[in-house]
C-alpha cells in the first residue's frame, strides 16, 4: 500500500512541483485515502456474497464517524489494516443480539468513550488540546443516541471502535 501511495505522491509531485507539500506528506494522506477505499470496496465486496450490504454500510459508516470524533489505535501496516479492518467490519455486520444485549453494548462503549476518548488523535489534528473535553462529549452522546434506534450494527460497531481507544502499555 505504501509503494502504490508513494508512486501517486511522486506523479503528484512531478505534476505540480510548485505543490506546497512533500512527497512524504503526499504519501501518507494518499495512504490513509487508499485504506479507505480498499477497506470499503473489500467490505462491499464480502457484504454482497453475505447479503448484508445495508448492516455493512451501517457499520463502516458508523465506525468511521465515531473514529472522526474519539480517535483510536491504528495498526501500522496499511494492508494489514485493510484485512483487518474488512475481516471485522463484516463480522460486525452478521451480528445479530437481542434488546438487551444491544443496550449493553450502548452503556458499555459509551463508558469507554467517557474514560478513554479521545485517544492517539494529539499528532493528527488540528483541533487544539482544550477542545478535546468537548470530543469525549460528542463521542458519549453519540454512542448514546443508539438508545433510541437500538442498532445491532451501530451498536457493534460503536462498541468495537471504543474498545480500539484503549492504550496498550507495554512493559
């Protein structure tokens, strides 16, 4: 994935030299674009042979603007995340639980994002740091607002993307 997003930000380059940004910063936004359409094609792709394409999308579309809000770990191989991503994206997707389990979920990942979010976001945004109480506000309500649509796909997918803001310590 970095070879393909490299090529892209050299023609870019060599296009338009006069472009304020460097081949390295070209690359690594054109990476984070190429993930993103890799894992939806992929995840598209899986969702018509398992017939939920709808809950697919619920979830791709859910994860990311949570994502957006609380921030998350982010795996360091762009075509690992793309398999990893996809693999769990579609899991996500043929989940099917009863009301009560469903309300779980809400409370349980509405609890992570009110003590873990937002996470890892400090290198990749430009909203300032004072902001960032208002971030973990947004994601709580959010994840909270499925208490009135009660979203398997939301639900799960909501749930997996606070579970990602938990920083890992290593020894």
């Amino acid at each position: 994935m970095n070879l393909i997003a490299h090529s892209l930000a050299v023609k870019i380059k060599s296009i338009v030299p006069e472009h304020p940004r460097s081949v390295e910063v070209l690359r690594y936004s054109i990476s984070f674009l190429l993930n993103a359409f890799f894992t939806t094609l992929f995840t598209f792709i899986v969702s018509l042979t398992t017939g939920r394409v709808v809950e697919a999308i619920i979830v791709m579309c859910g994860f990311a603007f949570l994502r957006q809000l609380s921030g998350g770990y982010h795996l360091k191989s762009g075509s690992l995340c793309i398999l990893v991503t996809t693999v769990i994206f579609t899991l996500l997707s043929l989940l099917s639980f009863e009301r009560h389990i469903t309300y779980i979920l809400i409370i349980a990942a509405a609890v992570l994002a009110l003590i873990y979010a937002p996470s890892g976001i400090e290198k990749q945004t430009r909203i300032p740091t004072k902001y960032f109480p208002l971030l973990k506000i947004a994601t709580v309500v959010v994840v909270l607002l499925n208490i009135f649509f009660l979203s398997n796909s939301i639900a799960a997918a909501f749930f997996f993307q606070c579970l990602t803001l938990i920083k890992v310590r290593r020894s």
